[in-house]
C-alpha cells in the first residue's frame, strides 16, 4: 500500500514537471519574433513541399516560395492545434493524478474533461495576450479558438484510449473469470 502511494505521489510530480515545462515550451514558441517564427514554419513548409511535391526543386524560385507560403498558414495553425492538444492531453492525466480513487466516481467528467479544458482555454487566452507584447506578432481570436480546440481534442483522445483500455480490461477479466469456472469444473 506504502508502495502505490509512493508511486502515485511521483506519478503526481512527474506530470505536474511535465505539464509546466510543456506550457513553458508553448511560452517560449509564442516569444518567437515575426522573423523568426516565419523562419520556424517556413522551413517545415519548405521540407513539406521537398518531400511531397514532385518537381519542386525544378520550380522556379517564385513558384516555390508561392508554394511554401500557401501552405504556411495550414501549417502555423495545425501547429498550434497540436501543441495544445498536447497540453490537454497532460492537464488532463496531471489533473486525474490528484483524485483519490474514492473521488474519481463522482468528480469524473468534471475533472478529465471540464477543468482541464478551462485551464486550457484561459492559458491559450494568456498566450496570445502574450503575442501582443511580442514584436510583430498579434494575439489573434481565431488563434484562441484553435488553441481551445487543440485542447479539446487532446482530452477527447485521452478518454476515448482510457475507454477503450478499461473496455479490454473488463473483457480479460471475463475471460479469466470464464475459464477458473471451466478448470473448477473439470
């Protein structure tokens, strides 16, 4: 029991660690200056485009930064999607590593789906109004709403693995229990 109380404890420590230095990553990305984050997606667009686009190196210089830049925008904002689907994924564990197994009945949605998204959706809020004080950059509502849905997406894919986990484990538990009937009666 001392055991799994330990473990627990550092489970607790290392996806509060884990949570904060991936906001802190987000921070830090959103700290990037206009130049510099335009340097940052344009060369995924760039690498996109050499490994997917037949001919791209025989384009003309103009055509292919044409290329690149259309597919900046796509690019930016599944990138900002992503890094909060990330957070979701681990506000919601972090926040799920606080309940008591005796609490987690009652306080289930609230605590996987609702809180870890409102502490979502205020950080993408705090991130942009970070923007705002970055040069070149904007804090944007379209980039909010994006920001929130990457959350929601992240806590979505959580629970539907966390389902479908307890779903196997159920059916393997039936399973033994099926065949200690079977060997009881042979």
């Amino acid at each position: 029991m001392v055991k799994k109380r330990e473990n627990r404890i550092v489970c607790r420590i290392l996806l509060t660690v884990l949570t904060l230095l991936w906001m802190l990553v987000i921070f830090t990305m959103s700290g990037a200056d206009k130049d510099e984050s335009n340097a940052q997606s344009g060369s995924i667009c760039r690498y996109l485009c050499e490994t997917f686009v037949d001919g791209f190196e025989e384009m003309d210089p103009e055509e292919q930064l044409a290329m690149e830049e259309a597919l900046s925008f796509p690019v930016r904002k599944c990138a900002h999607l992503t890094e909060y689907a990330i957070l979701g994924v681990l506000l919601s564990l972090t926040i799920s590593s606080y309940v008591t197994d005796s609490d987690s009945q009652k306080v289930s949605k609230w605590v996987t789906v609702t809180l870890p998204f409102i502490i979502g959706f205020l950080y993408a809020v705090s991130d942009e109004i970070h923007q705002l004080s970055v040069p070149g950059r904007s804090g944007q509502l379209r980039d909010v709403l994006i920001d929130s849905t990457g959350v929601l997406i992240g806590i979505c894919a959580l629970n539907l693995v966390r389902r479908r986990r307890q779903r196997c484990h159920k059916q393997a538990e039936e399973r033994y229990r099926k065949d200690e009937k079977f060997r009881k009666e042979q």
